[in-house]
C-alpha cells in the first residue's frame, strides 16, 4: 500500500492512505480503525480516509481542493469541509457518495 504525505518542519503533518482496493487483504479493506491508528503511531498526525471507494477523480478532486485550502493556512477540518462543499457544489460530484466518505482523525487544526 502507498501513502500521500506532507512534510512540515521535518514531521508528517497528515497521511492519505491510497485506494488499494482488491489489493489489500481483507484485515485492511474492513479495518479502517486499525489502519488509521498504524499511522497515528507512526508519527502522522492526521489521517485524512474514506470508508467506501470512491472514484479515482472524485478523489483527486477532494485531496487537491483539501490541499488548497490547507496550504492557503485554513485548519484541516476547515480545509476538508471547503473541500467537500466544493464537490457538492459541483454536477459531476453533488452526490453525498462522492464526498460524505472522506473524515479526518487526529489533529484538526
């Protein structure tokens, strides 16, 4: 499995775990939980995941408006709801399907 990370001052600020899919073995595709607790353990200090699959574009979408917002100094609570608002905003991505999955643990700030 790979990982999206962002590095500020030399620590992992948040972690996006990417879509496995078929990949993982089931302990990870129905163990959220656990998954985002292994990165809180080592060092990430948000995990931001969704608890469905959601489209590859609908993603892509969701993480660089997230990123926009974040780098632009908004909170990451903040930043994800801007982001979510933007895809329920959109025709394409209006559906909840596409942007009620994601939730952010671990700092919010």
């Amino acid at each position: 499995m790979t990982t999206d990370l962002d590095q500020r001052s030399n620590e992992h600020s948040w972690t996006r775990p990417a879509r496995c899919g078929d990949r993982c073995s089931g302990y990870w595709r129905t163990d959220g939980y656990a998954l985002r607790r292994a990165f809180t353990i080592a060092g990430a200090q948000s995990v931001l995941a969704s608890h469905w699959r959601v489209s590859d574009a609908a993603t892509s979408r969701l993480i660089t408006e997230f990123l926009r917002h974040w780098r632009a100094g908004k909170p990451r609570v903040e930043a994800l709801r801007e982001a979510q608002l933007s895809l329920l905003r959109s025709q394409e991505f209006a559906s909840p399907y596409f942007w009620a999955a994601f939730t952010l643990t671990g700092r919010w700030d």
